[in-house]
C-alpha cells in the first residue's frame, strides 16, 4: 500500500512545496481595510473589459459576488466560462476544484485564475490519488474492480475525475447524480450480478441518491475508509455491496443534524425544510425537498408570499436568498454561524489584487491542469454531459 499524506491541508500563509494550496499571496495584498477597494475592483474591471470574465459561485461572499459577471454552481459556471472563448483570463471566484475544471472546459489560449490558491475544498481533499489507486488495487484483490464503476461528484480534483475517466466512469453533479447512477449500472452488462459503483468523494449525496432515487437499501451501500487498512471492509462485504461510498464529507453541509431540523418544525408552524443532498442521510429524510443549489434558489423564486422556509446549505447563500425575498421567512437550518471557510478566503483584497495584477500583465494565481489529466478528466466530464436528460431535480 502506498503512504499518503494527511488530506487536509493547513490554510493560511506558509508554504506547502507538494500543493499550490497554503501559500502566501507573491505580491502586494490590499488591506481589508482600504475604503477605495471597490473603486479599484471596478476600475481594474473597467479597463480589462471582455479580455477578463469573472466567475462566482453561489457561496462566495457579497463583496465578491458584486463583480461577478455570472454567478452559479460550479459546473454552471465551468459552462458558461467555456461558453465565453474572447475571454483571455477566466477569474474564478470559488475553490481550486472548480478553476481546475474550467480550465479543463476552456479553451488552451484561456489562463485560469484563482484569487487566493488557499481557497480548496475540504471534501475534494478527503480523495486523493494515491489513496484512491490504493482502494482500487484492494478492490482487484477482492476480486471485485472489474464489476466496479467509478463515479466522481464534481466537487473533486482533475486527476479524480481522471481516474474516473481512465477506468469507464463519470463525473456527477448532485443535480444529476440520479442519472449518472441508473447510467454506471447499465454498464458491464456481462458482469454476474451485476455492476457495482465505487462513489466519490461525497459519501451523503452516494447513499442519498442511491437509497432516495434509485431505491438502494442502507444494507446495499458500504463505506470505504481510506485511513483504515482494505477501508476497514472485508472481501465479502465488497462482493455483497452495490455502492461503495468514499468516507468523505462537506463540512458545512455535514453540519446540519435533525434535532435542529425537528426543533424547527415544533416552532415555526408550516416550516417548509429545503436542504442539498451532501447533507446527512437522516436530515435528508426529515427535509420536505432535496436538490441542488440551483434547485434550492429556484424554490425559493417560485414559492408563495408568506411561506416559510428552513435552508440547509452554505450561509452567504441563504442570507442572499432571504434579503432577496423579504416576503417569505427563510432561516438558516443552523443554530450557529457556518460559512464555507474555504470558499470565504476569495475577499475583495484578493480579488482587486488578482485583476489589478492582470491589468498590469501578470497573470498571478495560474490554474493549470497537466495534459494527460485533463484528457481523461474531460472523457469523464464528456459522459456526464452525454447523459440522457437531466434530473428534475435541476
Ligand atoms: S461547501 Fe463543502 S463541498 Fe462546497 S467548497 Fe465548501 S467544503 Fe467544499
């Protein structure tokens, strides 16, 4: 077995040699505290014009998302930068798995830059290579991988998906996860029992679209722990599963539980529960709807005046949803504060020195994924695109 490295790795300055996450911005950061920081956003902007398009995920903060020419979810946003080839530098306000997979979606002439390179994905991180490489050789010799389709949520790193893409699997969204199930079974028809799917790296949107969706029992699915030798399964329990759930997590949406989601319903009469599946399997069931964070926002546009509403994901979100819709009562399915930390590292200093950089013609913060993994990340993200249809969920 080979020795892999502990996943999670520390934020702030300092400097990690074996990952472009951790380090010190090389340059001069404005001071949170400068009064003419969105004067210079804006003028930097201004004068870059179509050569720069910004991108903003749902959960980045309103000072950011202000200077964001299209905001979505991170494979919106992958689309719509491929979708905008005049654009010479893509600026993504988000984490470091979705500027890979942009830069893979765009064109070769298009330079990929992330704000601040400390802005990674705590459950991207929970899968690393090695360590997946290592489960799949367990899994040869249980006898198993050849029955084994292996299927990616797109919150993981290019040379997850690549891997996916090297062994006949595909990337999934949690708005298409469903499809991209019923899809990894039909394959390996010949395969005595058929085939089984090895799901990456988020184990609470695996075993909820597969128990929720597909109609999977608890006993079908097995969790694979990467810290415990053979993930802490036997040979059998591998032959007998159907779904083979990365130990892996989100640690904002990992946090919502179902005593919170109960205390709710006793004191806030006709509450309606709208979560995301990454949330645990017990709070998904308490919930009233499930989806996507487009499915979530587009709930909220379409319920009635009045109404309320208890949202379980990230809290810039949520507070953006509820000052949108002062008519409907929305809160926060937690009783603490719980913002992506990750993806709150993107602020407006990082951004104005990011562009300013550009307009001075340097491009700082490059993301760039080697070659053969963006060939076999983008055949992954190729099936997934190829999919039939797409949930209703969406
Ligand atoms: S909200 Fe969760 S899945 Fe999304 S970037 Fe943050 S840690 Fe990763």
């Amino acid at each position: 077995m080979t020795t892999v490295d502990l996943p999670l790795l520390p934020l702030g300055p300092g400097r990690d040699l074996s990952a472009e996450r951790g380090v010190e911005c090389p340059g001069d950061l404005p001071p949170a505290s400068d009064p003419g920081l969105v004067a210079r956003a804006r003028a930097a902007k201004e004068a870059l014009g179509d050569r720069v398009f910004v991108l903003g995920h749902h959960y980045q903060r309103d000072e950011v998302i202000e200077f964001a020419d299209v905001t979505g979810d991170s494979f919106k946003l992958a689309k719509d930068a491929a979708a905008r080839p005049q654009a010479e530098y893509i600026v993504f306000c988000g984490v470091h798995f979705m500027a890979e997979s942009a830069d893979i979606l765009t064109g070769a002439a298009q330079q990929v830059v992330l704000p601040d390179l400390a802005a990674g994905c705590s459950m991207a991180d929970m899968a690393r290579l090695a360590q997946v490489e290592d489960a799949w050789e367990a899994l040869a010799e249980a006898g198993v991988a050849d029955a084994v389709v292996p299927i990616t949520y797109m919150n993981s790193s290019a040379d997850i998906k690549a891997f996916c893409g090297r062994h006949g699997g595909a990337v999934c969204t949690s708005s298409n996860a469903e499809v991209a199930l019923e899809w990894a079974y039909e394959q390996l028809p010949d395969v005595e029992g058929g085939a089984k799917v090895l799901f990456l790296p988020d184990q609470h949107l695996g075993r909820n679209t597969a128990v929720l969706q597909l109609g999977l029992s608890l006993d079908d699915c097995v969790v694979w722990d990467p810290r415990q030798p053979n993930g802490g399964l036997t040979a059998e329990q591998l032959r007998d599963a159907k779904m083979i759930l990365w130990k892996g997590h989100c640690s904002v949406h990992g946090r919502f539980s179902a005593e919170v989601v109960d205390e709710l319903r006793a004191t806030i009469p006709g509450v309606q529960v709208l979560v995301h599946p990454e949330c645990t399997h017990e709070v998904v069931t308490r919930a009233d709807l499930v989806g996507s964070t487009e499915f979530i926002i587009k709930t909220i546009e379409a319920a009635p005046a009045g109404s309320s509403w208890a949202i379980g994901t990230e809290l810039n979100l949520v507070k953006r949803l509820a000052a949108a819709h002062p008519d409907k009562r929305i809160v926060f399915l937690d009783k603490t504060v719980c913002y992506c930390s990750t993806m709150n590292r993107i602020d407006l200093p990082h951004l104005v020195w990011a562009l300013e950089s550009l307009v001075a013609g340097t491009v700082v913060n490059r993301i760039e994924v080697d070659p053969e993994t963006e060939r076999w990340a983008k055949l992954a993200l190729q099936r997934m695109l190829d999919l039939p249809g797409r949930s209703s969920r969406d």
